[in-house]
C-alpha cells in the first residue's frame, strides 16, 4: 500500500450537506420558509470533526459531556456568552500515525467546534470544566431562583 487512507464514514452526509449549503447560499433564491444556517451550524461546518455530546439536567445543573480522547485539556476552550456554551479545540496529529506501517486510520484530527443554546436560568459565574478519561465534564448550574413574593389583596373602601 501506498499511502494511507484515511477512513471517514460520515463524509459522504457532509459533502451533501456542503452542496446544499451552496445551492442555497446567501443571494440565491430559497424555497418558501427555508431558513438560513445560524453561526453556530457554520462554526460547526467549518470544524474538521464533531465530538460527541450528552447533556442532562438536574434540579441544580446542566451536565454536559463530550468525547474528547486524545485531547489534551489546554487544547480545549470552554466559554459561556449571550446563552451560548461554546466548546472548541484541537486534538493534535501524532507523527506515528503516518507511514507505511499504518493500514487503516479513522481518528480524525483538527479542530472541533460546538455550540448549545442554554436557557436563561443558568448562572455563568458558575461553569466548571473538568477532562477525565478522555471527557470533558462541563456543569453549568442553574440560578437558584427567588420564591414567587405573594402580595396580598386588600378591600377598597367604598
């Protein structure tokens, strides 16, 4: 063998996403109610991958999750503005993994972007990160919210 090849299963699906994305980009006329990409789909195109990611929620936090193996944890950049959790880096190439030894390669590397909306009941004073085992552990607590004030409703006098 040659050279290496490098395995992507999910090229084909961002080649079409790319051909769509120009038959529809901006100037061009769209079918009535298409809309157009936000930022966060372009930040997400212009990545070289897409790491995986759980969120759930409980009474007190979001808890999201991402697959970042291999990623070193000052190669991540975690940033919380206008509602927008913002997660982005770059997992490195590792010169070992080139040359005529090599078969078959499907890590992608390069850079990673992904964005979530949070709602507004998030406290951004109170993000942390933390990378264990090759994940990215990023809790976003929620605001403790103040109770409802009851106001009591007095009779007018007549």
């Amino acid at each position: 063998m040659d050279h290496l090849m490098r395995y992507d299963p999910w090229n084909a699906l961002r080649q079409l996403q790319t051909d769509l994305d120009r038959f529809f980009a901006p100037g061009t006329s769209r079918p009535s109610g298409a809309l157009g990409r936000s930022a966060e789909e372009e930040g997400e195109t212009a990545s070289n991958w897409l790491p995986a990611v759980d969120i759930s929620e409980d009474e007190r936090a979001y808890n999201v999750h991402v697959d970042l193996p291999g990623v070193a944890p000052e190669q991540i950049d975690v940033a919380m503005d206008n509602g927008m959790l913002t997660i982005k880096g770059q997992r490195e190439s590792d010169e070992s993994e080139s040359g005529p030894d090599w078969k078959r390669v499907e890590r992608v590397r390069g850079t990673f972007f992904r964005r979530f909306t949070l709602p507004e009941n998030v406290d951004p004073e109170g993000i942390q990160a933390r990378s264990r085992n090759g994940v990215l552990e990023v809790r976003v607590p929620k605001r403790q919210e103040e109770p409802a004030k009851r106001i009591k409703v007095e009779a007018a006098e007549e």
